[in-house]
C-alpha cells in the first residue's frame, strides 16, 4: 500500500547550519498530495457533501471514500499507540467511517450512495479482483507449485488452535462448551457475513430449531469484535517480524526460497489489459459459481493459478495485471476501507457485545488461530509471521473486507490470493464442521 504521508523536509533557518530546522509545509503530503491542495479537495467534498449537490453514483462515493479514507488513514499511520499496536490507518479509516454513520455525521444519502456503490455497484468485488488476479499472475510460479496443498495444513492448525484456546477461555469466564464452540468461534472463523454467517445461521435453524435471524443476531457480534482484533493482531504480527526478522518473510510465505523480483516499466495501455484480465477472470468465477457449489472467489483464485502454473497466459497480460493490481493497491485501499465502515460495520453490533467474558473469548479465538496456523505453518515450511496472517487471521476476520483490512494492517497487501484462499475455502469447511459439531454438543 502507497504511504499516505511522506516525512517532512527541512530547510536550515537564516542562524545557519546550527540554527533550528524549519518544516516546509509546501513538503507535507497527504495521498502524495501537497497538504495545501489536499485540504482544497477536502473543502469541495464537504460543500458538495452538506449543500446537497454531491454527485451520485461512482462519482460522489469515490470522492468522499477518497477524501475522507486517506485523511483518516493519514491519522492512524501518525497517532501513538494507534499507528504502532491497533492497525494504524487501517483500523480508524474502518472505524472512523463506522463511528460518522453511526453518529448521523454524514447525509442520509450519502450512505447510501457509498452503500450501493461498494455493495450493488461491486467495488469491493472489483477490488478483490485486481488483487487476486494481479498478484498471482505476477507471483513466481516456481512458489505457487511448491506451496500446493500444504497451505491447507495451517489453516486446520488454525481452526484446532482457535476452538482449543477459545473452550479454554470460554469456560473459565463462565461460557457453555456448546456456547464457546458454536456461537463464538464458529462464526469468527467461518469466512465472513455473507459466506459464513448468514449460511451457518441456516445450518443452526434446521439443526436446533428457531429463525435464522434468533442466530444472527448471535453470530454477527462474534463476527464484528473478531474482526477487529485480527487488524490489531495483524500490526502487532507485523512488529513482530520487525523485530525478529527470521519469522517474516516480509510478504513472502514459503521459507528457502528466493528469486530475483524483475522489475516492470509501467505502462498505461498495459494496465488497461489488467483491468480487463482482471474482471474476465472474475466472471469466469462467477460462471463456475453457477454450477460447481464454491465460492465464486475461490474458483477464480483455482482459475487464475491453473492458467499461471500452465504458462499459457500472454507475458503482456502478466505484466498488466501485476501493474494493475499495483496501482489499485497503492490509490484505493483507504478509500475501499472508508467504504467497508460505511457498508459492512455496525458499530451498534460491536458495542453490544463489549462484556469483559465476550471480548476475552473472542480474543482466544483469535489468538488460538494465529498460534496455530503460526507453528503448524513453520513446520510446513512457511514463514511463521505470513502463515499466522493468512491461514490465522484470514480466516478469522470478516471474509473479503476484512482481508483487505488485516492485509493492509500488517502491510502485506500481496498475501491476498492466500488470505482468499483462507477466507472462502476455509470458510465453507467451517460450514461443514458446524454441521458435524452440533450433534456431538446436543
């Protein structure tokens, strides 16, 4: 992800070389931006904004996600406390969106202009799918084979570490095992709302009876408060490798393996391929969709890296959509972040749920996910740091969003074909394991 914010330059005051550093203003970015003409920007958003004469549709949503996303961003990355252990930009772009909606800050409308936009009108979708297709075709092929199915070992590691820590936990604060297991952790590692929440609520209903929405309303506070701690988790993890750099791969998973990045004149015809690369593979998926029962998502990541282990993809397309996922990475995260607070958190959902017992187990949840997927990864040969991030937290956040979102966190934006991975095959087998649980916990 771009920096939102270079350092400040200085110029010497007239007392010379020993007199005091001035800082130049006219040096001081935002969104690679000259403070000055970033607060210009700023200022037309919000007349458009509160005089009612914001455009509609891609326009005024990327505009105010743009604005505000990086202005947010900008403050997590250079808050104490905030920029170092909580997930920096990425939490407060989130949350800072999630607290305007929830104080009525923005317009009525405006919401729902951003909510459409990034829910009917696809742009986390678009986003997801430059990333996916993007970094696996621009990914060596040489570790896309040699990761194979190993990746998977992890990912069970994570969900065993993940029940193990959280029935632990559960029962010392005074939750049921059934409780811990089924309402908990179930639903923080099952792969987000839409692929895991709202489907295991079903499963629930026609195993035990009640509406799907008695379910819900359970679920979605584990869902929310977990994903929460996965972006913090995921910039601690990033310290982590920091400061012990044989755990880190620094965005690369597999151990033992280097290779020379070769390095791409970019290219604004090339991108324009990309783009296009980009969303045909994601209608390929969504074809498949139609009649193989597996996330649209995880059928384009199998498409895409079958096409790039075959070799059978044009050099011209590879370089495109390498180049194209990069410039979507670098200009739209915050902006996409901004727009998950507004469309996908409910703050009230998050309160609810702030019970010193919740928030614990919830946190053992999480905890047990890293840990496991941490030490199971090391001994497959992964880099700890990286395999706690996507077959860990990956899969114990809030699915595509969230993925973004820790991936942004612990500054690993080019894991994301694995955090998919996590998040959509990962989720539909905690699907089948709510289904074999719940007998055996009556």
């Amino acid at each position: 992800m771009a920096q939102t914010a270079r350092e400040l330059s200085y110029e010497q005051s007239p007392g010379g070389a020993e007199g005091k550093k001035i800082p130049k203003l006219k040096a001081f970015k935002i969104f690679e931006v000259p403070v000055l003409w970033f607060a210009v920007f700023t200022v037309i958003t919000l007349l458009s904004l509160y005089t009612g004469n914001l455009p509609g549709g891609m326009i005024g949503s990327l505009l105010i996600m743009i604005v505000f996303g990086e202005l947010l961003g900008w403050i997590g990355d250079h808050t104490p406390i905030v920029k170092t252990f909580l997930g920096g930009g990425a939490i407060i772009a989130i949350f800072g969106a999630a607290f305007m909606n929830y104080a009525a800050w923005l317009p009525g409308n405006s919401v729902t202009t951003m909510t459409d936009f990034m829910k009917d009108g696809g742009f986390l979708n678009f986003y997801i799918a430059a990333l996916i297709t993007g970094s696996i075709l621009g990914m060596n092929k040489k570790i896309l084979v040699k990761v194979g199915l190993r990746y998977f070992l992890p990912i069970f590691a994570a969900v065993i570490g993940a029940v193990a820590v959280a029935s632990l936990l559960g029962a010392l604060v005074g939750f049921s095992l059934r409780d811990a297991i089924l309402v908990i952790t179930m639903p923080i590692m099952g792969g987000g709302m839409g692929a895991g929440a709202v489907p295991m609520s079903q499963v629930y209903s026609e195993m035990m009876g009640n509406d799907p929405s008695y379910y819900i309303s359970m679920l979605v506070p584990a869902l929310a408060l977990g994903n929460v701690f996965a972006i913090v988790l995921a910039s601690m993890l990033d310290l982590i490798g920091k400061k012990f750099p044989s755990l880190s791969g620094n965005g690369q998973l597999i151990q033992g393996f280097s290779y020379k990045q070769e390095k791409q004149t970019y290219d604004i015809q090339k991108m324009g391929i990309g783009l296009l690369a980009a969303v045909t593979f994601f209608a390929v998926g969504s074809l498949l969709g139609d009649f193989i029962p597996i996330h649209p998502y995880a059928l384009m990541i199998i498409v895409v890296a079958s096409a790039k282990i075959a070799g059978i993809i044009p050099q011209n397309i590879v370089d495109g959509a390498s180049q194209w996922y990069k410039f979507v990475a670098n200009n739209w995260t915050m902006a996409l972040l901004f727009g998950i607070g507004i469309a996908y958190t409910d703050l009230n959902t998050v309160i609810d749920a702030l019970t010193v017992q919740y928030i614990l187990t919830v946190l053992g949840v999480v905890l047990g996910a890293v840990i496991g997927a941490g030490l199971v990864g090391r001994l497959v040969g992964f880099y700890p740091i990286e395999a706690a991030i996507t077959a860990g937290l990956c899969m114990a956040n809030m699915g595509g969003t969230g993925d973004v979102a820790v991936l942004s966190a612990s500054k690993r934006m080019e894991l994301m074909p694995f955090a998919q991975i996590s998040s959509r095959l990962g989720g539909a087998l905690i699907l089948l394991l709510a289904g074999l649980i719940i007998p055996l916990l009556g």
